[in-house]
C-alpha cells in the first residue's frame, strides 16, 4: 500500500502494527503546522509545535524535518525558553 499523503499516518500502517500500537499506547504524530513545512518558519507556529511536544527538540525537528541546532538558534533568536517553563 503507498500512503496517500506527506506523511505517514498510523491508518497506513498494517493491522498488526495498529492493534499493537493501540495496547502500548503509542502517540500518533501529526503533520506540522503550513509555517513550519514552508522555508519561512514563525516564532508562533514554532512556540505552538514546541508547546505540543512539550519542548522535545528532537521531535520538533523530526516534525518540521530542519536540523536540531536550526531548531534551537531559533528558539534563541526568538526568546523561546529551551525548557518548559
């Protein structure tokens, strides 16, 4: 089966995978918000994306696809705290 969008969704995955991800609990992630997928990103659609992973830079980077220390330079820039205040 070839996934029908950008990203891979737990309905494409085989049932097996979905039943077992269901019992364990696994969080399903969800695309980036349109001003993270774009070259520009904005200190707002960032603070959100940070918010929703509860400042794991690492699945923000994950998300947005950008690098951990692009991440970080503009959390910086922007005054956003590197840990959850």
């Amino acid at each position: 089966m070839v996934c029908r969008t950008d990203y891979i969704d737990q309905t494409d995955l085989p049932t097996e995978l979905q039943d077992a991800a269901k019992h364990a609990g696994v969080a399903v992630t969800h695309p980036a918000p349109a001003a993270l997928s774009q070259k520009n990103i904005t200190r707002e659609a960032l603070l959100e994306l940070v918010t929703q992973y509860q400042w794991n830079k690492a699945e923000v980077e994950m998300c947005i696809g950008k690098s951990r220390t692009l991440v970080w330079k503009f959390m910086k820039k922007w005054d956003i705290p590197l840990q959850k205040p």
